[in-house]
C-alpha cells in the first residue's frame, strides 16, 4: 500500500499521484489522508513527518519518497516506484533508542533496531504490547515472573513495544494487544503465533512443547 498525507486542498499532488501510478496501474494499491485530521496516524504510525508526504509498505517495511531522494511529484513517485521495482528503495525503520538496561524486570527490552541481534539464533518467546492496553497491563506482572518460573538458559523471555517501533519481521501479525510470538533458535524465519492463556502455567507449557528441555519426554 502507498500512503500519501496531503493538505484537503491540494489538487496539483492529488494529480500527481494519478499521473505517478500510472504505469504500474493493478500492482500497487494507494489512498491519500488529509493531514490535517491524521497528523497522529501518519507521523505515529507511518513516519511521515511533513505535509506532502509518501510511504510505501510491503510486508512490514517501510519505504519513504523523502528517504529516496524524490518529491511528491509525478516524477517523483514513478522514479520511485521504478527504484522499488529494481529492489533499490531504502527502507526507513521507527524505533526507540537502545535501552539503557538490556533487562527490565527480568525481560528482555526488544527494539526494532536491536530485534534481529537478540532474537536470531535464539528461543525466545515475544510479547508484543502497547503501554495503553488493559490486557498487557494485566499480563505483564506475570509475564515478568516467567523466566524465574521457567528458569532455562536456552530460552529468553522479551518483550517489544508495538507503538513506538515498527515490527521488524514480516511473519508477525499484530492485529492486537497482546500478541505472542516464539521464535525457534533454529528457525528465525518462522516464527510459532501463541494463543494461549496469559498465565505462567500456560506459557511454560507452550515453551516446553516447542523445545523440550534436554532429556524431557514428549507425549505420544
């Protein structure tokens, strides 16, 4: 999807998007926002931070006109998108700084910047929250409680702020609050969607089931 914010009045960029898609009519889908009314979706959300602005996404990745050295214009966007067609595009991640302590009580603190680092070639179960929801409010006091309770080095417990960084893997669907994800040492690129009960018990048990500790019999 290309995502445009302009001004409700500016017909000459409302144009100029039409004439800019043009060739590549039926392979990319587009919608233009008034500014004015979505200021906090398009610079939240999107990155766009000025009025005439334009993000493309696929697949959870971001990708700026502005980051590509291109206008909104009619050149502007069929230059761009020609950049995306030879996979040239540079994309443009939000993220929060680097946390000063890897560890907030007893989980890991995830960015969009340091994600891949701390969860490729690990087991490593994701919450994925927002600081405003009732159910991870909920949740968090015994998910925190998890990595004593599970008490195995092999597995880390992390969790990742869905509202101030983009979710850098392309298979994790945040539809929602909370959502969970576990990640295989084995298989970064697949990540297993959890749907159990937000309690100890059941996360030990889904953990236990998608990597048995050494010596641990599986049911038949």
């Amino acid at each position: 999807m290309f995502w445009f914010g302009l001004n409700t009045d500016d017909e000459a960029s409302v144009a100029a998007i039409k004439e800019g898609v043009a060739d590549f009519a039926g392979k990319y889908s587009y919608v233009w926002l008034d500014y004015g009314k979505f200021e906090g979706f398009l610079k939240q959300q999107m990155g766009c931070s000025d009025v005439k602005c334009g993000i493309l996404v696929k697949n959870n990745i971001k990708y700026r006109l502005s980051d590509n050295g291109e206008a909104l214009s009619a050149a502007g966007i069929k230059a761009f998108l020609e950049k995306d067609a030879a996979g040239t595009l540079k994309s443009f991640v939000k993220s929060q700084d680097e946390p000063k302590e890897a560890e907030e009580d007893n989980v890991v603190v995830l960015t969009a910047n340091n994600f891949e680092n701390n969860v490729k070639g690990k087991n490593v179960l994701v919450f994925f929250y927002a600081p405003w929801c009732g159910h991870c409010k909920s949740a968090k006091p015994e998910y925190e409680k998890l990595k004593n309770t599970l008490n195995r080095d092999d597995v880390v417990v992390a969790k990742f702020d869905a509202t101030e960084n983009d979710i850098p893997h392309s298979k994790c669907d945040v539809q929602g609050f909370p959502t969970f994800y576990f990640f295989k040492a084995g298989d970064y690129e697949n990540p297993v969607a959890y749907n159990g009960g937000r309690d100890i018990d059941s996360w030990v048990k889904f953990i236990n089931a998608q990597v048995p500790e050494e010596g641990q019999k599986q049911d038949l």
